[in-house]
C-alpha cells in the first residue's frame, strides 16, 4: 500500500525488544493535511510505531521514508536534525522542562533549530495566544493545571510549523473536556498548517477526531479505510 | 436482531430439524428470551419462499416434525453479506452484535473483521458528531455527547470483545 | 496521625510517651532504610558508603596523635645519651657509637655497640646482643640486603645478620636500621659509655607558625569531610521524600513524617559508621607498606584516641539526624506531594556575613608570632580558621542564588543549566561547598607556606658542583691520612679529591701583654689542586707556601699576621691547656717567598684562612695532632657513585662520617607538612568529585523521562551535554570566587599573625586548576550515564 502523495510512509516494520515482538511487520502510511489516529490495546505497539515513525527509535527491519528522505538509512543526528525541523511531538505527560517558564518551553524546539531568543519567543508568544493559554507565559510547569500544560505541549509541537505531528495520548491526563478543547486546538492548528498528525490513543472518542483510523494489533497494522474500499 | 439470518446461519453448520434449530438457538441466544416453534416455522417457510432453504429430507409421520432444512448457496451468500454488513450504529446493539460474532465463530468466518468493520460505522459516526459538535452551539454539544458517550461504550465493548475472541471461539465451538 | 490520635498517644501507659513515639517514627525509618526495595536499599548504600569514607578519614584524623606518640615513645626509648659526666665501666655498660649512613636517599639508622661485660644492656627491640662482627637488622634492612638493589649495601654492612630488630625498637616497619657489635671501638672515634637507652628530653617543641600551620590544615581538611557526610545523608532525598508523602497520605502527620526520615538518615549513618570502621581497620593492616611523610607506622599505632573515636561515633549519627532535620525544614511533605517553600523565600546575606568577619577577627586577635617564638593559642587560631571557612559555606548558597538570580538568555544548554539552578539553587550550592572549603583553605595555607617558606629553607652554602661528597678522616696518623686519600681517589666513580691536613701553628714565645693565649692561626696542608678549591692561590707548583686572609672578614688581618706572616717563625706543637710546646718545641719557618692571598668559599661552604702550605714547603709529619678531611667529586654519569664512596668510607672506618653536599637544606618538619597537606588534600578533593557524581547522576535519573522527550524533539546530545557541563561549572565557579576571597582573607590573616607580608600569588593557581579539573572530571564521567538516559526508552510508559 503505497497510495500517491503519501508524507510519510512506513513499510514492514519489524522492532522486538527482547524476544517479545512489538512490531511484526507494520505498514503506514499519512498524507500532508491528515490526521491518522492509531487505536489499539495497550502494548500492541502503538507507541512503538510512533517512534519508529519519528525516527526516534530504528526499526530491526523495514523502511520508512518521509518525503525524499529514507529515514531508516538516516544516521542518529539527520534524523535528530530532521525531528527538529520537520515533526513536532506531544506526549501524555512529563515533557516541559520544569525550570524554564511556559514561554521558554515553547521557545526551545524553535531555540534548538537556531532562533534568535527574542524571535524564537515572539512566535512562541502566538502560539500561546492561539491556545488560549498566554495568561500564564511566565509561568513554571509545575504551577500550570494539567489540561495548561497539554496546550503548552501542543503549542511546542506546533511552534515549528513541523510537517508531521506526532501525539501519544495527548490527553490521557486530562478530563473530557480539557481533552477535548486540547484536540480541538491541535487538529484546528494542524489543519490550518496543512500539517499531518499521527495521533495515537487508545479513547475512541479522541480518535474520532481524526480522518482515518488504524488498528495496531499484535504488531501487526489494520488499516480501517482499506477494508471500506 | 435478525431471526432469519441467525437461523440461516445456524443451518449452515449442517442440515436441521425445525425443533433442533430452535434448540440450537435458546442455547446460544435465547438465553432471557427462547424462541416459540411458531415463530420458527414462520420464519422458515419465509426462507424457503425466499430460495435461501430447502427440505432437505421428509420423514415418514404427519406435522411439520417431518421436515429437515438446509442452507442452499443463495442462503449462505446472504449470511455472510450479513455478517459483513455494519449494523447502524445506535444504543444496545449487542445483542445483534453479540449473535453475529458467535454466528461468525460458528461458521469459521472472520469474528475480528467483523468487529472491525462495526468500529469503522461506529467511528464514522463519531467523526460526524465530533464535527456537528465543533460548529455546533452549546446544545448541539450536548446531544453529540451523549451519542458519543454511548457510542464510545460500544465501541469499548467491541475492543473488549475482540480481545476475548479465541475464548469466545472455544466456548461456542465446544 | 491525626491531633485526635495523638491526644490518645499522649495519654498512654508508656511512662514519656514523647519518646515512645519517638522511637516507633525511629523504627518506622529504619523500616524504610531497609526494607524500601532496590531502591530503599540503593539509597541508604550510598548513604552508608559516603558516611563511610568520611568516617575512615576521620579515624585516620583521630588516629595521627598515637601514631605520633608511639613513634615519639619508640624514639625515645632507643636513644643513646652522651651525658655530661662520663659513664663508669662495668659488666653492665656498653659502648656506643652512631653509625648511620643512607642508601640511594633513604637514611640508614645504625649504631656500633661494644659491650663491657655480660649484663651489657640491648637496645629496645633486641633481644639478646650479638656477638662481634654480627649485627641485628630491622625487617625492613633484612629484605633489602636479601634483594639485588641492596648489594652496595650489603659490601658496606659487612656484618654477619644474625637477628631481626622487634617492632618497639623501630620508628615504623618500613625503617632501616641496624645494631652492629664491634670490639674495636675505642675512646678516641667518637663512641661512648652507656649505660642503658632511653631519654627523658623533653621532645623539641613545634615551631609556634608550624603549629598554627598543623591546625589550619587539621581545620581545613576536616571540613570538607564533614560536609561530604552531610551530603552522602542527604543522597535520594527527593525520593525519600515522595515515599513520605505517602506516608503522608495513609495518616501519619508532620512530626512523624519527620521522625521518620531522620531514622532512615540514622541507620545510614550508623551503617556508614560499622562500614568505616571496617574500612579503616582494613586500611590499617595494609598501612605498614605505605609511606607518607615520611613516616610510616605500624597497624598498632595506627590507634585512634578513644575520645576522638567516641566523638566521630557519637558526631557522625548526630550529625545525619541534624542535617534530614535541617534538609526538611524548607520542604513541606503534604499526602499528594512534596513542596518545597524554599524556592519563594529569598535567602538573606546579613547573618551570613558576620561569620567571616568574626573569624578573621579572631585570627588577628591571637597577636603575632614568629619562628622565634610568640604564643599560639591553639583555640583562636582554629576558632577563626574555622568560622572564616563556615562563613564561606554559609555564603555560597545565597552567593550561587543573588549570582544566577541575574543570568538571563543565553545560549539554549546555559539557559538550561541557569533556569535549573535559579529554580533550586540549594543541592549545587551544598555540592560544591565542599570544595569551597578545601580550596579556600588550601589558597589560605598556600599563601601561608610561601611567606614562611623561607624560614624553614637553609641556604647551606654548600656547593655541589665542585664537590658531592664531604669526609672527614678519623685518623690523626698523617701516613694513614695518605692512604686513605689515595684510596678514595681509585674509588669507582670518584673523578677527584680535595684533601687536605689541617693542624694549629702559634708564635712561639711567652704571652704578651694585653693578651690571654699566644696568637695561633690554622695550618693546612694540601696539593696544588686542593688548596686551589680553598683559596684564591694563583699558579702553584710544589714547595709553594701562602698566607690566606680571610676575605670574609671575620678575623681580622692584623691578628692574623702576628703568626701567619712570610718569614714568620712558628711554633707547630703547642698544649692548648698550657699554652707551652708539647715536647721539644717544634718550629717552622714562613718563607719569605710566601704570597699573601685571599680566601675561597670551599664546596663545603667553609672558609679557611693562615698558613696554607704544599707538602714539598711544609712536612706533615711535624704538625701536631693532625685532623683530615676529603671532599669527593664525583662522576656524574656513574649512577651510584655517592654509594661507591660510602663503601669506601665504610671499608675504612665503619664510624667515618659522609655527608652529601647539597645547596638547600629543607626543614624536615615542615617538608612533611607540606607534603601531607597535598596528599590530603588530593584525597579530600577525590571524595567532593564522587559525592558530586553521585548527586548529578541522581538527578539525571529523577529526569529519565524529560531527557527522553528532549531526545524526540531532535535536541542535540552535545546541547544536553552542555548543560550538564554549565550546571555544575557555574556553582564550581561561583564556589572557588568564594574559595579565593576566602582564602585569600584567612591567609592574609594567618600571615598577619606570623608576621608576615611577602607572599606569593601564584599558588593559589593549581588550586583553581583543581577545581576546574573536578568539574571537567564530574562532567565527562556523568556523559556515559547521560548517553544511556538519553535513550528513547524514558518515553515507554508501560
């Protein structure tokens, strides 16, 4: 399944840690603009798919290519450099620096890519804005609630105007209805960016906020619209 | 719930007296609720109108006792498009689902993709009401929610369901 | 516990139910300390082995007054008093003469015994005295003599080895040292009569700058210790502290929650106790083969005073509860969580400043003193020492927070590190004060040493270019003389000799008027070449004769020239105590010819002046009592040619002195100081480096889960790196300013008190450098760990 126009594309993922398998034989793929939400049972391999998306981790076999670039054949600092610039990243918890305020942890993606500090927090100023959360840029993470703290994660992920999102249960601490104003702000942001977003979660009701569903299965991936087509 | 699909697809495991057919199905479904002969007997002259039964074999003896019923092909093909049809997805659906998944195990079928398929109906029409309720006002929030929340228990039941299906198969093949 | 429950508790049987609930938190504690899992068991292992490491320096601190005691005592016990009154002969005398020589650098005690009779007293350590040409050796001798290093010694001891020397007879049990027995010793070589060994002198009083030397550096290397066992308690606190908070939340209150983690501090301590204990006593079995100072002692004496000991033992437990107490005083353990409210209080500078100051005031309030005397009062000196240094400790913290409160911006890996510690600037302060203390006082000491330096370094004069060796001959037999010149001169290694005869010439006549004693002036008696190193001659050919003047104007020429004058008659043989000639008066005649010259510094440093004659103008034979001396030249390129000489010498007269000339003569004492302040030192700065791997590595692991987020969004490992290099050189920079000032202050003082105003700056650099090595060390041995964390396994939460 290789569909036309596809941003990222994985094919034949195999990753054991250990003697247990976490993927066996994966295949993905996203287009610019799409948000894929990948379901499955706990230890499926969600997780693990998401980071061998992003490059994160390499997979033991199998390819993944995003746009002109094979991530799978990339050294450890291309692909760092390539996380950095091109995909943005929210995950479930414990991912602001503690020390630096709101602001500053939405300035460190685009820091890390060579902002100057002023400009870098500028944007990262709009960012705040959009999310509805720039009452508390001065603020450190731990005196932020749970659902501040996911939208400045979103805001960091989206900061880089990167072209893939990925998001491991972004609001698995968080109520309904901060999770649901956290997706809503995510999707709407990404949309309006033309960016994809790989969103994994377990909650129907977040993944019905995507396009298109996955199912991760046994390591294995079931793609919903597949079966429909 | 489907009577006739569930009956055809109990015949497809072999050939049936009306009387076992009932049998067969108060110990899989009928569990609060068993079937009465008439309703069988209706059911399967409709099915045999149909074209998707036919006797199989007359017994010597007066009454409908005498009659064994089979699948014909037509029978089988409308079991399986059955089967692999999502049900419309609304409140207490499982006990249509419920039968489909043990008609499916029964008949060797894929139970897994059967499930799946009802996720993606399910799913499709959370997407709606998750987009009715972003351009919706406070009410229209409110009444999606509640689909949703209903929904996402069946859908819940269907991960559930899904995990359990090798249990499941070993329980109705037994 | 709720106030309700503790109503109930208060009103129990227990006769001081305060205490009983004191024990049950203890015990509760210890229950955690133990049983809290692998990582309950990490904690208090590091604890305990941080604890321990402290305690074995502090035993071997407590240990060093017996060591020198029993050396002290052991030392004295061996003497040889010459007393003023000559020792009556019998059976139980001996005689006794110094026969100590050195071996490739290492001193050889060693003593020639000649027993009057059979009740002959044996020195300390020997049992029974050998018989003539045997001797008795310490273990030490016996091994190098077996060993194929020690056979130039071996061809100068040329004693039969029939016994060991015991350890009361020997200073440590890596000493040299030997008892010969020699029926040829006599009156006239220098040997005396005893009658037994052992001394009641009182011992040699330290110099008054020495001791407040030994105490700054017992002050200054203390410390660090103590505040390395301070941190070692506080290893895993913010993990002991969510495990409180649990304890929090199923019930127990404020005080319990308190009691209960000074237990768990308590059995750390306690085990870091047992485990220094252990420790230093194994280090003490193995202590014998190491050599520091100079001194090295045996495992007995390595003893510590009972009341030091009991004091660590008491201080250390103590200690550790005090510090969780004080640790757990700006952090408020709720049942959901741990806050710390030291991050709103702002630390204030206006009880902190008074420390120092008072300290320096103490210092200078001990007056002066000087080598030569003046009182130290060993109180003050510490007192001060020890509030400056405290005062620097107590600075640091609201230092590093007034310091990194100001950064702004920067870099993204500065702006890491700056933000971590402007959120809790506390644990790098308290990290770094250990080295705060030890640099601070090692600058002050340094500066101390380099004013005082001088005092302790003799200018000897002597020059060992144009000599290495210097003899003197025990012979008054001028043939003998000659022979043993000659056999020095075929000595292996040996390029040449200065040999000269000296004697005593007068005017012969009655005294005069106005005058005690006939004037006399010094004969000496050598070749060309010897006499050419003695004074400024000129050419010289055998037969010439000259008169030195002292050029170093200490005898005045007129005087001289009243016998040492061309075509002076004088008299060769006159009695000292008569003062008329010793016999038939011998005379000789100054030539007329003799030249009048000045004279030279000799290899030896000395200087001689008179009549200086070649052998062909003046016969050896006619000088009275005449005394030898030799100066060798060695060759440099013959490795042990001092050793050649000595053998020679020894082959000779086992009694015949050898001294190697050298142009700087270090006091011993405070060599040794010296030298123990860097060993110590070094190890203090060792046991700061692991204690701040240790608190590094621990938070690095508390922020396994953010390195890995920090890793997925693409952040650079060197970023990371970078940080962790920045987060603990900032506080390591701003804790050495502090050191210098410090320092710098205590020195100034402690030179005040000596008296002192020149010193040296440039020591103070190896101490910076020091620092900055340890923060180079700390940070590339926490890179390994990093690169691991920094693994995207943090990110799986199942």
């Amino acid at each position: 399944m290789t569909p036309e126009g596809s941003l990222l594309v994985a094919e034949g993922l195999h990753k054991a840690y250990g003697p247990t398998p976490a993927l066996d034989g994966a295949d993905f793929s996203i287009h610019p603009g799409e948000v894929v939400a990948v379901m499955g049972p706990s230890g499926s391999g969600k997780s693990t798919l998401l980071h061998c998306l992003a490059g994160i981790i390499a997979p033991d076999s199998g390819t993944v290519r995003y746009g002109p670039h094979t991530l799978t054949g990339l050294s450890d600092a291309r692909r760092s450099a390539l996380r950095r610039t091109d995909f943005g990243f929210v995950f479930q918890f414990g991912q602001l620096v503690p020390e630096l305020t709101a602001l500053e942890n939405v300035a460190l993606p685009l820091r890390l890519n060579g902002t100057k500090r002023k400009e870098a927090e500028r944007q990262a100023r709009e960012w705040l804005e959009r999310l509805e959360v720039d009452t508390v840029a001065q603020q450190r993470p731990g005196e932020l609630s749970g659902g501040q703290g996911q939208r400045i994660a979103v805001a960091r992920a989206l900061a880089t105007r990167p072209r893939v999102v990925f998001a491991d249960e972004p609001t698995g601490a968080l109520d309904s209805l901060n999770g649901e104003r956290v997706l809503t702000l995510l999707t709407d942001a990404a949309r309006d960016t033309h960016a994809a977003v790989v969103l994994v979660t377990h909650e129907a009701r977040v993944a019905a906020y995507s396009d298109r569903e996955i199912v991760v299965r046994d390591g294995k991936v079931k793609d919903m619209m597949a079966g429909l087509i | 719930m489907s009577i006739g699909h569930t009956l055809l697809g109990l015949l497809e495991s072999g050939p049936r007296h009306g009387y076992d057919l009932k049998r067969a199905f108060d110990e899989h479904f009928g569990h609060d609720r068993p079937l009465h002969y008439g309703q069988v007997y209706s059911t399967m002259s409709r099915l045999l109108k149909n074209g998707l039964v036919e006797v199989d074999a007359v017994e010597a003896g007066a009454g409908p006792e005498r009659k064994r019923y089979a699948i014909t092909d037509a029978g089988v093909t409308d079991v399986a498009q059955w089967l692999a049809r999502a049900e419309k997805p609304e409140p207490y659906l499982q006990s249509t689902l419920y039968t489909k998944v043990v008609l499916a195990l029964m008949t060797r079928r894929d139970a897994a993709e059967l499930l799946d398929t009802q996720r993606t109906e399910h799913l499709r029409l959370m997407r709606g009401l998750t987009e009715r309720k972003r351009t919706g006002d406070l009410a229209d929030q409110l009444i999606c929610d509640h689909a949703l929340f209903h929904l996402e228990a069946d859908l819940r039941w269907l991960e559930l369901t899904a995990a359990r299906l090798d249990k499941l198969a070993e329980a109705v093949r037994a | 516990m709720s106030a309700h429950e503790e109503r109930a508790a208060n009103q129990g049987s227990g006769p001081d139910p305060g205490r009983a609930s004191w024990a049950r938190d203890l015990a509760m504690g210890l229950r955690f300390a133990v049983g809290g899992g692998r990582e309950g068991w990490i904690r208090t292992a590091l604890t305990a082995v941080g604890v321990g490491l402290g305690v074995v320096l502090l035993l071997g601190a407590a240990s060093i007054p017996h060591i020198l005691e029993s050396r002290q005592a052991r030392g004295d016990a061996r003497v040889a008093v010459n007393g003023d009154r000559p020792v009556k002969r019998s059976s139980a005398t001996l005689r006794y003469a110094d026969a100590g020589t050195s071996f490739h650098g290492d001193p050889v005690r060693g003593a020639l015994l000649r027993p009057d009779g059979p009740d002959a007293p044996a020195p300390p350590g020997v049992h029974e005295l050998p018989h003539h040409g045997e001797m008795v050796v310490s273990p030490a001798l016996k091994e190098l003599l077996a060993s194929p290093e020690g056979t130039l010694l071996r061809e100068r001891l040329r004693f039969k080895a029939v016994g060991t020397i015991a350890e009361p007879g020997l200073a440590g049990p890596g000493e040299l040292a030997y008892y010969a027995v020699s029926d040829r010793l006599a009156g006239e070589d220098g040997s005396f009569r005893i009658a037994g060994f052992g001394s009641r002198i009182p011992p040699r009083e330290l110099p008054p700058t020495l001791l407040v030397l030994i105490i700054v550096a017992c002050v200054v290397l203390l410390m660090p210790v103590a505040l390395f066992i301070a941190t070692a308690v506080r290893f895993g606190g913010e993990r002991r502290d969510r495990r409180l908070a649990a304890l929090r939340l199923i019930g127990a209150d404020r005080r319990t929650v308190r009691r209960t983690a000074a237990g768990e501090a308590l059995f750390g301590a306690v085990c870091g106790l047992l485990l220094g204990t252990v420790l230093f006593l194994a280090v003490r079995q193995g202590i014998g083969s190491v050599t520091v100072w100079d001194v090295n002692a045996f495992p007995g004496d390595v003893t510590p005073s009972p009341a030091l000991a009991a004091l660590v033992a008491v201080a250390v437990p103590l200690c550790a509860v005090g510090v969780t107490l004080v640790a757990l005083r700006g952090v408020v353990i709720e049942p959901l969580g741990v806050v710390r409210s030291g991050a709103g209080r702002r630390r204030r500078v206006w009880w902190r400043l008074p420390l120092p100051v008072a300290g320096i005031a103490l210092l200078l309030a001990n007056g002066q003193v000087g080598t030569g005397g003046g009182t130290v009062d060993p109180y003050l000196i510490a007192g001060g020492a020890v509030l400056v240094l405290l005062g620097a400790v107590t600075l640091l913290p609201w230092a590093v927070e007034a310091v990194v409160g100001r950064f702004r911006g920067g870099p993204v890996p500065w702006q890491l590190a700056t933000r971590r510690l402007q959120l809790s600037s506390g644990p790098a302060a308290r990290a770094v004060s250990g080295i705060t203390v030890a640099v601070a006082g090692a600058i002050a000491l340094q500066l101390f040493f380099s004013a005082i330096q001088g005092d302790f370094m003799k200018v000897t004069g002597q020059d060992p270019h144009r000599a290495q060796q210097d003899v003197t001959l025990p012979s008054h037999d001028v043939a003998t003389i000659r022979e043993m010149v000659a056999r020095f001169r075929t000595t292996k290694g040996v390029r040449g000799v200065i040999a000269t005869i000296e004697s005593t010439a007068s005017r012969p006549g009655p005294v005069r008027r106005g005058e005690d004693f006939p004037p006399s002036t010094q004969v000496t008696v050598g070749d060309c070449a010897s006499l050419g190193e003695l004074a400024h001659t000129g050419p010289c050919k055998d037969g010439d004769v000259f008169v030195v003047k002292d050029s170093t104007g200490m005898v005045d020429t007129g005087y001289l020239f009243k016998t040492a004058r061309p075509g002076a008659r004088v008299l060769l043989n006159q009695d000292i105590r008569t003062g008329k000639p010793d016999g038939a008066p011998r005379t000789w005649t100054v030539p007329r010819t003799a030249r009048v010259v000045g004279s030279r510094k000799d290899p030896s440093g000395q200087t001689a002046f008179g009549i200086f004659a070649t052998p062909g103008a003046l016969d050896t034979a006619a000088l009275a009592d005449p005394r030898a001396r030799a100066m060798v030249r060695t060759d440099p390129a013959v490795a042990d040619a001092a050793e050649y000489v000595r053998n020679t010498a020894a082959r000779i007269d086992p009694l015949m002195d050898v001294r190697t000339l050298q142009n700087l003569e270090r006091d011993k004492q405070f060599g040794s100081v010296r030298t123990g302040l860097l060993v110590a030192s070094t190890a203090t700065l060792a046991l700061i480096a692991a204690g701040m791997l240790v608190t590094t590595l621990e938070q690095l692991r508390e922020r396994r889960r953010l390195l890995s987020v920090l890793v997925a969004f693409g952040t650079r490992r060197a970023t990371l790196g970078w940080s962790v290099l920045w987060q603990t050189a900032v506080p390591v920079a701003l804790g050495l300013a502090l050191a210098l000032a410090a320092g710098a202050g205590l020195g100034l003082a402690l030179l005040r008190t000596a008296g002192k105003d020149i010193f040296d700056w440039s020591v103070i650099w190896p101490m910076v450098g020091g620092g900055a090595g340890l923060v180079a060390v700390v940070t590339l041995l926490s890179l390994p760990p990093l690169w691991r964390l920094m693994r995207p396994d943090g990110l799986r939460t199942e």
